[in-house]
C-alpha cells in the first residue's frame, strides 16, 4: 500500500493587497516567499518557530509567517488561511497598526 503525501488542510488565499505586495518583491525572493508560503497548508498556527500572534491584533487574531527579510500577516478562518499583506521586517513594527486596522474592515465584510 502505498503513503499518502501530506495532503493539505488548509487552503490559502492571497487578498488583492497581499497580491500587490508581492508583485513589488523581486522574482527570486518572491518565489521563496510563496514556497514559504506552503507551510500554513499544512498549519498556520503558531506550532513552528516562524510563525507568531500578533499582540496588537487584540479583537481578531492575526498570526505572522517569518520568511527571511519579510513577514507574512494572516489570518485563519475555519479552514481557509488569508494571506493579507507582505511587509519587510523593517517597516513591519511601523505597519502593523495600520494593517490591523484595514484586516478588521476587511473581516467584517466577508
């Protein structure tokens, strides 16, 4: 009999921000990115050293996926995991407000 593969659990969809974040990476680092990416198939929650809640998402939970200079911030919703935004490290402590609030707006109309 034949092993099944690690089939995945979760799916992931990247919002239209996340969409545009990641077309100004370059192509090399983008493509890590989205190999990186394939871990929150299998489980996005914080499990793994790489990912983490985020602390000032108080009212939804948000998680971070560390993937070299760039964090990964999403959110999971029953079995489907929602990528919204790509920041670089350095602007991410800057940023985090900011996208907190646009990912509540977001959350309340889906």
């Amino acid at each position: 009999m034949k092993q099944r593969k690690n089939l995945p659990k979760f799916r992931v969809v990247i919002t239209d921000i996340g969409k545009k974040d990641l077309q100004r990476i370059k192509a090399d680092l983008r493509a890590k990115l989205l190999e990186n990416l394939k871990i929150l198939e299998i489980s996005p929650f914080p499990t793994i050293k790489p990912i983490k809640k985020i602390k000032a998402s108080r009212n939804i939970p948000l998680f971070r996926l560390r993937s070299g200079d760039y964090r990964i911030v999403f959110h999971v919703r029953d079995t489907t995991v929602y990528v919204f935004t790509v920041i670089n490290r350095k602007d991410f402590d800057r940023a985090i407000k900011n996208v907190v609030k646009s990912v509540e707006k977001w959350i309340k109309n889906i």
